[in-house]
C-alpha cells in the first residue's frame, strides 16, 4: 500500500535519451591518423563522451524524489552501461587498426630495398620495434587509443557507481516499504525529518 501511495504522488520520469554509437561510423569513416578526417572524427568521439561523463558523474547522487530515482535507476544504467559497451568497442577498433599499421611497418622494414638503403640490412626485431614505435603515426595512434582507454574506464567508474546507487536506493526502498521511517535522500544533509 505504501508502494502505491508512493508511485501516485510521482511525478513521471524523463524519457531516457538514445545513445549515440560511435562504433559504426568509426569503422567507416576513420582511415588512419594522418587523415585530417579521421583526427575531427576522433576528437568528436572524445567530446561527446566527455560530455556524457560530465553528466554521468551529476546522475550517480542520489538527491530528489524517491520513486523518481527508483524509476530513472535501471534507465540511467542502461544508457550509459550501452556507451560503456560501444567506446570498448571503438578502442578495440582502433587498437586493431594500430596493430595492422605496424604489421604494414615491420614488413617494409624487413622486405623494402628503400629501408635497407636508409637504415642497413640487417637489423635486428628489436631495432626496427623502436624505429616504428618512435614513428609520428604510431605515437599518434598510441596517444588516441590511450584518450579512448582514459574514456572507457571513466564511462565503467560511472556504469559501476549506478548499480551501487541502485542497490543504495533499493535499501532504501525497502526502510520505508517496511514503515520504519520516513526517508529523506539528499547526502549533503541529515536524514532525519526534524
């Protein structure tokens, strides 16, 4: 009954907002890191996902309404656990990509006329590992799948932090379910009713 009483005086909860896939677009559209196209499209993944963990970050408090943090609970989950999913993928993409561009590299170091003639014939595995790893495209490949790495971690910290705030809320639920006091949900104050 007092479950009832509850959702009746809640107001409705926002409409959760779509996720935007990056994945897609980056397999289509990024092409390498020299690619002044590819380098916008990276930079437009990074503030978009920035933006999101901003916001993320706001949502993970458990501050208003009950039964309307209860309501927007697994919603919010869902949201950002399904961005959490698609920026792995998209660094599992471009770790792929940044594997094949080295592949490419080890291979014209050990079967190009043109690399023999400027760095010697014989070189050793080692030595043509740090030639390519101190190449501008591998460094700059490096630094993005490390940005998208920073990214994915943060976007789990938060996907991690709303299914506590989920069990929190739930216990909570359960307090005033069960009449043992009324329950206020705001961390930055008391939670007594005097």
């Amino acid at each position: 009954m007092v479950v009832k009483k509850l959702i009746k005086k809640t107001p409705k909860a926002p409409k959760t907002q779509k996720v935007k896939r990056w994945f897609r677009t980056v397999v289509s559209d990024f092409k390498n890191v020299d690619d002044s196209r590819s380098v916008d499209l990276v930079d437009n993944i990074v503030d978009y996902y920035l933006f999101e963990i901003e916001t993320g970050y706001k949502e993970i408090t458990n501050r208003g309404n009950l039964a309307m943090l209860v309501q927007q609970s697994s919603g919010l989950h869902a949201y950002y656990n399904a961005m959490a999913n698609d920026i792995v993928q998209v660094r599992l993409w471009l770790e792929m990509k940044s594997e094949h561009a080295t592949a490419a590299k080890y291979k014209w170091f050990m079967q190009s006329p043109e690399a023999a003639k400027k760095y010697g014939k014989g070189l050793k595995v080692t030595d043509i590992r740090n030639y390519i790893k101190c190449e501008d495209d591998m460094v700059a490949y490096d630094m993005i799948i490390r940005e998208i790495s920073d990214i994915q971690h943060q976007m789990e910290s938060i996907v991690e932090n709303l299914e506590i705030r989920g069990m929190s809320l739930s216990q909570v639920v359960k307090l005033k379910v069960a009449g043992i006091e009324d329950v206020w949900v705001d961390l930055s104050k008391e939670t007594n009713n005097d």
